[in-house]
C-alpha cells in the first residue's frame, strides 16, 4: 500500500485533520519521497524516533540545523500534529511519544525545506533510528531541470456502450539531477506530454503527486508539483470518440521504455520503434501488445485499432488493467534499467529488508570514499539511493503483511 499526496490529503480530510495538518499537506507542497502505509501497534505504547534532516546533492550530506521538524498522527478518527521541535546544529531531532486510538494510524515525520515538505516512511518501531528517521531534503530550481521517461504505457481499450474508448496513460518518471524541480508560477510546468487527438474528460490516476497538480489544457496534460530527486508514478485517463480507429501520438519527452496495448486483435502500432510483442490476457481480456526502447523525443506512434465491437463497463474493465499493469511496468522498467550500473540485483522485488539495508550502507559507504565527485556521480548517487529507500520501505510493507 502506498500513501501518494493525494491519499495523505484524503486521509487527513476524512480524520478531520487542523487547518495546520491540512495546510502541510498542500497538493503543490507535498513531496513523499518514499510510500507511507499503515502499521498498527498496540495503543499506549511508548515510542521515539531520533533522525537527522540533511541536504541532498553533495559528496557528503550536509546537516540542516534550526529546521523545523514536525511529529504527525494521521487515523481514521484524528489526524494532528503531536509535537514539534528544531534540530540541533548536526541537524538532530528526537520525539517521545505514545500510540492512541485507531490501531491502524500512522505516525511519520515531516520538515519543509526551501518551501517544500519532505516525510519519513511510516514510524512502525518502538525506536526508530538511522535511514528511517532520516530526511532528505534539497534546493529546489525552477530552471529547466530535466525530467527523464524511464517508462510509459499508452492502453487502448475496446469501444463502450456510450460510443467512445478509453485511453490511459502510465509514466515512471525520474528526477536524475540533485535538486528539487518546482513548477514556475502557472506558465512553466516541471513536466508536460501531449494527448492524443480528440481526448475529452482527462482524470489524473494513481499518481506519487496530488491530482491538483495535474492539469489539462491545450490537448496537454502538465505537472505542477514539485518533483524531488527520484522516481515517481503518474497517470492519468480520458475518452476519444470509438469512430476514430487511428490515432497519431507525439512522443513529447524521449522514453526509455514504451510500451502500447490495444484492446483489438487486429490492433497495430508503429513508429518510434515501438516493434509487435505478441498478444497478452489481463485478466481475461485480450490486448495487442508493442514494445519500444529509447522512443526518441518528437517521435510518432500511430495507433490502428479497427475493430468497433462494444464492451461493457470500460470504467472497472480499464481499473484492473492499471493494477495489473503495475507489475508489468516495474518489469519493463527493471529489464532497461538492468542495462544501467544498477545492476539485475538491485531491482529485485522480492528482495528482504536486511539486504536492501546492506546495499543502502554500502552505496553511502561508496560515495563517502569518492574523493571528489562530479555533478553526475551525485545525482547517481541520490538518484539510486532514492530507489534503494523505496524498495527498503515496500519490503518492509511486505514483511507486515500490508502490501
């Protein structure tokens, strides 16, 4: 399970959160850098969390002192701040506190930095130290900081009953440089793509950003989130007419991986070197599949799909094909990025948490010895830090039972 903005905000209204809780959850503040789930604790228990607030992007984490630092409790029956406090001059923080209520609510820690808020993973332990107490924070730019497409889904379904074919979009994206990109007023998003011809009723998806920030004009879908060194999820979905039976996508941003599935035996799709892949089945129903790899920038997939048969409920049809697609994008993604340093290893999803912990320590322990590292070593150094934290906290999510 992960908590995205956009759930963190749906929880915080449910509980009935303070106007300070709220405004720290802002749709266009908001950075989680790692997912947040639920991990419940016997209530009354005495816990503590002792961690660090650091910038990122430097050969060595430099500590923020005077930050503030903020304690959350977010449950379905309240959600408040319990404490706050600013760190030491070595960017220290500690809180004391007990567990009260729902079983199930989370408690995490938050810092602003450069007016962006950042968030511990979820506080499961009794004492929670070292990288789970600490926070990474960046400088943030509004210059043009490059956002990378490791991977895309474009998925074509089959016509409704209502005359028209839903068309959803999935993107990994990637913050490879060493600070945080925000969005410049409401000319300059941090990330932009281009919809196909004719979309209508654009939905932002599951996203690592709030739907606020996901905004549709112009036959574009823009980003106005803050987008922190690392990688993130963003989708959204809208309608175009069932008669139209070709479409023409322009591949704004060069993708690493793409792949197009059509819900059409008789489906094609070409250009950009997007090659056939063979049929596939989710969940019983039918997809032609094609697959490309560095789709370059400016490039044109054309989409032939010329069957016009019904289907019935493209709505909760086209929901289990996204949940069944998470998998199948890690994959694609993990299969390109097996290419990189990274290694096969470290994209493992079954990997268990001590290991993950070790491959953390070692990659620090790395990048401490480098004697003076270029600006491209450290944003590959946060940028696989980032991901080794993610895979840490999924894991750990695995091991309760809660993913």
């Amino acid at each position: 399970m992960r908590l995205t903005p956009a759930l963190f905000v749906a929880l915080v209204l449910v509980a009935g959160a303070s106007p300070v809780s709220a405004q720290q959850a802002a749709p266009n503040t908001v950075i989680a850098p790692s997912p947040l789930g639920a991990h419940p604790g016997a209530v009354g228990e005495a816990r503590s969390v002792r961690g660090r607030v650091v910038r990122g992007g430097f050969s060595v984490a430099r500590p923020v002192s005077s930050a503030w630092v903020v304690l959350h409790r977010v449950g379905t029956d309240r959600a408040a701040p319990l404490d706050s406090m600013r760190t030491d001059v070595a960017g220290r923080y500690a809180f004391a506190y007990r567990t009260s209520g729902d079983a199930k609510a989370l408690y995490f820690v938050s810092s602003t930095f450069g007016g962006i808020a950042y968030f511990t993973p979820p506080l499961k332990d009794r004492a929670v130290t070292g990288d789970d107490a600490e926070l990474i924070v960046f400088d943030t730019t509004g210059a043009p900081v490059p956002i990378r497409v490791r991977a895309r889904h474009l998925v074509v379904s089959a016509p409704d009953s209502t005359k028209t074919r839903t068309v959803v979009e999935i993107f990994e994206l990637s913050n490879d440089s060493s600070v945080t990109r925000v969005a410049v007023g409401d000319s300059v998003p941090v990330w932009e793509s281009v919809l196909l011809d004719g979309a209508r009723d654009m939905q932002a998806g599951q996203a690592d950003f709030s739907s606020d920030a996901i905004r549709f004009s112009g036959g574009r879908v823009r980003l106005f989130a803050p987008f922190a060194p690392g990688l993130k999820q963003l989708s959204y979905s809208y309608v175009v007419p069932a008669g139209t039976k070709d479409f023409s996508l322009l591949v704004a941003s060069r993708a690493d991986v793409m792949e197009v599935l059509i819900e059409d035996p008789l489906g094609r799709a070409e250009g950009g070197g997007v090659v056939a892949a063979g049929p596939t089945t989710v969940n019983g129903r039918s997809f032609a599949r094609f697959l490309g790899q560095d789709v370059r920038a400016n490039a044109v997939v054309r989409v032939h799909a010329p069957t016009g048969g019904a289907a019935s409920d493209t709505q909760v049809r086209m929901l289990i094909i996204v949940a069944a697609l998470g998998t199948a994008l890690l994959v694609g993604l993990a299969r390109y990025m097996m290419r990189r340093p990274l290694g096969s290893a470290e994209m493992g999803g079954g990997v268990d948490v001590e290991s993950l912990r070790a491959r953390l320590a070692a990659l620090d322990l790395a990048f401490a010895n480098l004697q003076s590292p270029s600006a491209e070593q450290r944003a590959d150094h946060w940028q696989k830090r980032a991901h080794l934290k993610k895979q840490l906290t999924d894991a750990l999510a695995r091991e309760q039972g809660l993913a």
